[in-house]
C-alpha cells in the first residue's frame, strides 16, 4: 500500500492543528485506487503487482475533542454525519495531532479506529497521527508524522506516506500531482477563462495550433521528397540518353575509321593490322548496354555466349539510331565496355541521392564528340529537349524552397 | 528530570489536573507491591510552547507490576480539564481494555479527586486479565495458573505478568507475583521497624519467574515489607527453599508460606518467652534487679552481694530464645581493665534447657550465678 498527499493538503492539516491550543483531530478526504503493475523478465513470463495507492486530498478538521465519540469511545454516527455530511462517502482516514506524545496509537484511538471502520464501510481506513515534539528549551520543534493502517497485522501496519515535491527539487522537475483539485473557486475561474486557452474538447489552443504547424510542415517535407525523388529519376534517365549519345558518337567514329582504312587499302593493296579492339567491344557493348538500361542492378559488363554478328549490329544502327526509349532491345549501338562504378551507372537510390553523378570525368574526354552531336541533338524529339531541361541535380536551397529552378548544368 | 519529587512533579502539573495527580502521587498504591509508590515522569505539555506555565497535561506514570515497572502514557488537556484522559499502553501495544469495563471512564468526573487512580486500579484489572489470557501460550504454565486460582488462600492475590523475552525471538517466560497469607499481625510491635517511617501494610510476596515455557529453569524469590523483614532478624536469617525441579507452585507456595508461619510463630514466642523470662528473675531476684528492657524483653542487669563485694550481673537473651541460650555477662565495680573499661567476664555455657519455663530458668540461674560469682571474685583477687 502506498499514500500520497498533496502539499497544500498536507500543509493545510498542519496549520489546523499547529494553531490549536490541544490536541485536534479530523477527517481525510480522497480516494483509493487500485494499480497493477505488469513486469516480463527473463525468469518468468509475466508478474503482475497490484498496488493500493490512497490519496488524500482534503481534510475535515473537527471543531472541538469528544465531537463524534463519548468518554468511553463509543461513537456517535448523528454526530458524524453532522461533521462530514454529503462528504462521508469520501472519507479514506483520519487523523489526530498531539503534542509531545508517542508515535503510538492511544487506548481511545484504537477503539474509535474500530468503529468508523465498520460505520464508514471503509476496511483499509488509515489512521494520521501528527506529533509535535519540542526540546526542553524550546529551541527545535519537531513535527513529525505516521500513517497508520490499524487493520493490518502489528507489524505491517505503517505506510508511507509521500508529499510530492516535498524534498530536494533543486535536481528534479516539479512534479505535478495526479491529485485533482477540487477547490470550487477553481472551478469557477477556470470555467470563466478557460475559453480564451481552451477549446470544446477541452485540449489547449496552443497545443492544437502548434500541432496545425507541424503537420504542415510535415506534408512540405513529404512533398519536397516526392519532387527529389522525380527530379532523381528524370537526371537518371538524362544519363541514360547522354550514354546513348556517347555511343553513337563513338560508333561513328569508328565507321569513319573503317571506311578510311578500306579507302587506304583499295589505294594500296599492303595488308595493314586491324585494330583488335575493334573487335572486342561489339560482343561485350550490348551486354554493358543492357545493363545500363537497368539502373538499380549495375553489374560488371561480361561477353554473352552468344554475341550477335557486327554485321546485323550495323544494320540496326541506322534505324536505332534516336534513343526512343531505355528498352534494352533499342540498345543497336555499339557497346563500349565501362568499369563498374564509373560515373556513367546510376545510383541505385530513388530520392535520388546521387547528386554528385553526373556525366563526370567523361565530360572532358568526349567533349569533341558532343560537338559532333549537334546536329544530332537537333534531330531529338522534343520530349528527349525536355528531359534534359529538367534533368539538373536537385538541390534544397537553405529556404526549401523547391519551386526555384536556376539553370545548372 | 526522572528523579525528581512527587512534589516538584506536582508544581509543573496544570493547577486543574492537580487534584487528581495528588491522589494517585501520595496514595497511590496498587497491586500487590503496595511498598513502591506509583511514580509519575516525563511531564509534557500539549499547549503551544506560548502557553505560561505550569501547564504539564501529560505524563508517564510507573507502575510495579508482577515484579515489573509497567509504563504508561496517561494524556489530558490542560484547556479541556473536564475530559477523561487517553492512555499508551507502552511496549504492551496488543492491551486493548474494553471500556465498558472501565466505570470511572465511562463516567469520568473531574471533580473527584480518586477519579483517576480509580481508573488506573480498573485498568490494572483488565490488564491483570490480559497478560493471564497471554499464559496460553504456554500449556505447563496455564496450569500453574489455574492451580494457583483454585486456591482461595493465593487466587486472589497473584498477579502475572507473561511474555517473550523480545519482540522477535526469546524463550516465553512468565512471572508470578502471589502474596503470601502470613499472620503479622501478632509480630509485637516493637520488633517491627519504625512505624512512622514505614507506614505500609506488613506484606510478604513469593516472586517466581519461569524462564521458559516448560517451567525447567524457575528462580524463586521471596520479598518482605522492611519492618517484617527487620523482625525476623534481617535477610540473612531466612532462606526459602529451592524450586524442586518437576514441581509445581500449588505445592511448593504452601511451603515456603509454611516455614514462613513457622518463623513468624517462632518469633513472636520468643517474645513471649523472654518476657516471662524477666518476669521470672523479676520475681526471685526482686531488689537486685537494677534494670530491664520493658519493651523487647532482650536485657536485664542484675546487682549481686557476696560478703560486701558487689558484682553486676548482665543477661543478654537473643532473639530465638529460648532456643538460643541467654548470655551472662559478669562485672566489677571496682576494677577497671587496662584500657578503662569496667573488668568483665562473658558466660555463654552454664547448664541450660530451652523446655524449663522461665520460673525454673531463674531457679537454676541463683547457685550458677554464686558459682560463677566465685570464680569471678577469685580472679578479680589475682589481679
């Protein structure tokens, strides 16, 4: 069993009875609750512990000694009702106050303990008593107080009693008490006022505008993600397309190349070596093509087991030659053989993280080649212009502000 | 402060509840130990530390019980004075007195002064009840108990106090208080030590602790008023016997009660036995009688002539004559001894039976005391 009081309870009681001139007893308002607690360890499955906790919350001081009871102890329940009235069924205790005495229940008290147990109905009914010690010379004053449980065993019959925030606060919070307050006056300021801090649901204004704010805000972040996370998507397939490019920049050369050779031959007849790495890329690029048509899977680029002939390569170049979707199967340019982890793989990551991917080291290297592709570029539909109009890495300026679309590139 | 005076107490006592402390402070006698005064201590107050004083309205009052000192709470209210007092019933924390058995708190008055020893006697009664209820703890010793209450001569004097040694742990233990039916009445007064000072009723009390529940270490112990204890010859002269192991107290309080009587008897006819002593010599030695005690009954000097030399002649008789033999002490009047002192010669065998009466003691005492005259004259020539 656990009690509580408040401290303006508490203080209240002891004010009453400081100031009487004998001894002074009263009644404790309040209610007793029960709590369970539940606890899995590893040793047990599951314990629960139940806990009787009393608060008190008010008192009733008694005008004068002997005011329910006779000289035998006997109690007087008209007298009771009397003191209590419509308060009797809030009755958890009472309480007695003497001066320089034993922290012992007396022969009278126990015998009045009994009885407003049965009358009160109340079978844990506790018993407060408040002893005021002083020393000879009146120099230390010591009030001092027990919460008694009398039906309880004799040794079992104490119960501590704590009084929030009576204590050393200077290393806690105030601690609110789950004691409601009862007062009247209260009530009636609260009810007076409380609309300009309430509202119908009895919640405060500012807690629900404060939540308005943050559910805002979170709608604004989910909305700047979603706009990332397409940006994201739109640069990836940018890259996709500028790969493309590069590919048939390259092929051209290549043919460029092969058709200077065959014209060189024909001129002169001596044999001349043919590059062989030629001959390497077009098993292997289709492969690297696919792949890079599949962002979120980058592998290393492999030769097939069954690479299809250049011939059939370079008829399909001409007629693939515009980039009409990432499909693998459009993929007619010739492969060129790429490290993992080259700047040319997408980043797997939908927001699309990977601000830092861009066309990257290649830029430099190729750049002849976009010079080649001008005209080329001219002849893209006009979706492709688009793509590469909004396909810039997304970037949250300080302010959030996604709307704001500088040119980057 | 505990040891201060019934009337230091009393001054620091509230003027209103004064008159009830005073009965229970200078009359206060209850239970059987009725030699030992209730005694009050610790007097606080439940006024506010503003109050003037006197206005101590609560105090802790001692109280001899069952050989020990049982220590109350008894708390009033000096600004209420008309209102019974509550009670703490100190380590005795189970005692819980039904109150209608309590008259004088039920129908507490304030004005009568007895009103709170009254309650204090009833609250003695029950507690009386309340510890012989404990005894039941202990089967062996309930029958002692209900041995002793059977008997009309001790049931209704006995008081008990049982318990454990501590709280916690420690053998149950019982003690027995019984007042023992001895006559001292017929004890002649002068025997007994001085009234005035000692007041209380003649009163002799069996004090038996059992040390544990089946009654194998038990200790007796017998106390007597001062006066009583004086006239037997001091507390050397009486040893009770020993607690026979196996026994139990309906046999053995009648006996030491027995041996006690004995004594008594003993005592009181030595008494008379040493007064018709005197008077005897009283008689047959008439004028040579030059003083005698007439109280006790335990000295007479006797002058005696032989041919114009004069002796003096001191009769010491003890305390259990006539079985004990009277001294005879005889004395010069004209030698003195080297250190000053009157020349004497001490007689303590001469022929003698406790069963002559005192007429025949003094006729036997005429040719001893003219043989030992002789013989005393003799060396008083010599030197």
């Amino acid at each position: 069993m656990a009690a509580s009081i408040s401290g303006y309870t508490f203080s209240s009681v002891c004010y009453h009875s400081a100031n009487s001139n004998s001894d002074h007893e009263g009644f404790l308002l309040g209610e007793v609750r029960q709590e369970e607690t539940i606890s899995i360890s590893d040793t047990q499955i599951s314990s629960a512990e139940l806990l009787q906790v009393v608060e008190v919350h008010n008192h009733e001081p008694c005008a004068q000694l002997f005011s329910f009871y006779n000289y035998a102890g006997l109690v007087n329940e008209e007298n009771l009702n009397k003191i209590l009235k419509e308060r009797r069924k809030n009755v958890i205790g009472w309480y007695r106050f003497r001066r320089n005495t034993q922290q012992q229940m007396s022969f009278r008290e126990q015998i009045i303990h009994k009885q407003l147990t049965q009358l009160l109905g109340v079978p844990d009914l506790v018993f407060l008593l408040f002893s005021f010690i002083s020393t000879a010379n009146n120099s230390t004053h010591a009030l001092e107080y027990v919460l008694f449980r009398p039906s309880r065993s004799r040794y079992n019959q104490r119960v501590t009693l704590s009084i929030p925030n009576l204590g050393n606060t200077s290393q806690q919070e105030y601690k609110v008490s789950s004691v409601p307050n009862t007062s009247l006056n209260y009530a009636k300021v609260i009810k007076e006022h409380g609309a300009e801090f309430f509202d119908k649901d009895g919640v405060m204004k500012d807690i629900r505008t404060i939540f308005q704010v943050y559910s805002a805000l979170q709608d604004k972040v989910q909305a700047v993600c979603g706009e990332v996370e397409q940006s994201e998507r739109v640069k990836e397939k940018v890259q996709q397309e500028v790969n493309k490019l590069k590919q048939q920049i390259a092929l051209r050369k290549q043919k460029n190349a092969e058709e200077e050779r065959r014209i060189l031959e024909a001129q002169n007849p001596e044999p001349l070596p043919t590059p062989e790495e030629n001959t390497e890329p077009p098993e292997t690029s289709l492969l690297s093509l696919v792949a890079f048509n599949t962002p979120s899977t980058p592998e290393r680029p492999g030769p097939s087991a069954n690479p299809p002939a250049y011939a059939d390569l370079l008829s399909l170049q001409d007629n693939s030659l515009l980039p009409s979707s990432s499909s693998p199967t459009s993929a007619a340019l010739l492969p060129r053989p790429q490290a993992v982890g080259s700047p040319g793989h997408p980043s797997p990551n939908p927001m699309g993280l990977g601000l830092g991917l861009s066309v990257g080291s290649n830029e430099d290297e190729d750049s002849s080649e976009y010079e080649n592709l001008v005209s080329e570029v001219a002849q893209l539909p006009p979706v492709t212009i688009n793509v590469l109009a909004q396909g810039r890495p997304a970037s949250l300026s300080p302010d959030g502000d996604a709307s704001a679309r500088g040119s980057q590139t | 402060m505990n040891n201060m005076s019934p009337e230091v107490a009393l001054n620091r006592i509230s003027p209103e509840l004064r008159p009830l402390l005073c009965s229970v402070v200078r009359n206060g006698r209850v239970g059987l130990d009725s030699t030992n005064c209730l005694r009050i201590t610790d007097l606080k107050t439940g006024c506010t530390s503003l109050t003037p004083g006197p206005c101590c309205d609560r105090f802790k009052l001692h109280i001899p019980y069952a050989g020990e000192t049982l220590k109350w709470d008894i708390i009033f209210n000096a600004q209420d004075p008309e209102l019974p007092p509550d009670f703490i019933f100190g380590e005795d924390a189970e005692f819980l007195p039904e109150p209608s058995e309590l008259p004088h708190l039920v129908q507490w008055d304030a004005e009568d002064p007895e009103c709170l020893l009254q309650l204090v006697k009833e609250l003695i009664q029950q507690y009386h009840q309340y510890q012989c209820h404990r005894l039941r703890e202990s089967s062996r010793l309930l029958f002692e108990y209900d041995s002793l209450l059977e008997d009309p001569d001790y049931g209704r004097s006995l008081e008990i106090y049982a318990g454990h040694k501590n709280s916690w742990t420690g053998e149950f233990s019982a003690r027995f208080l019984l007042k023992l039916p001895v006559d001292f009445s017929n004890i002649p007064v002068y025997l007994l030590k001085d009234t005035a000072l000692d007041p209380g009723e003649d009163v002799a009390l069996l004090f038996v602790s059992f040390e544990d529940a089946e009654a194998t270490q038990v200790f007796p112990k017998l106390y007597l008023s001062p006066s009583i204890e004086h006239a037997l010859g001091g507390s050397s002269a009486l040893h009770i016997p020993a607690f026979p192991s196996g026994g139990c107290l309906i046999d053995y309080v009648p006996q030491v009660c027995q041996l006690l009587t004995n004594k008594v008897q003993y005592v009181i006819q030595g008494y008379h036995k040493r007064r018709e002593y005197i008077a005897a010599f009283l008689s047959h030695f008439g004028m040579g009688v030059v003083e005698y005690d007439a109280e006790g009954f335990t000295k007479l000097t006797l002058l005696l002539m032989w041919k114009d030399f004069c002796v003096l002649v001191h009769v010491d008789l003890p305390l259990y004559f006539p079985r004990d033999q009277p001294t005879l002490t005889f004395q010069s009047v004209y030698h003195f001894t080297s250190s000053g002192q009157l020349y004497s010669q001490v007689q303590k065998s001469y022929p003698y039976s406790p069963r002559w009466d005192g007429n025949e003691m003094a006729k036997r005492a005429k040719p001893q005391f003219s043989a030992t005259r002789q013989a005393f004259c003799s060396g008083l020539v010599i030197k």
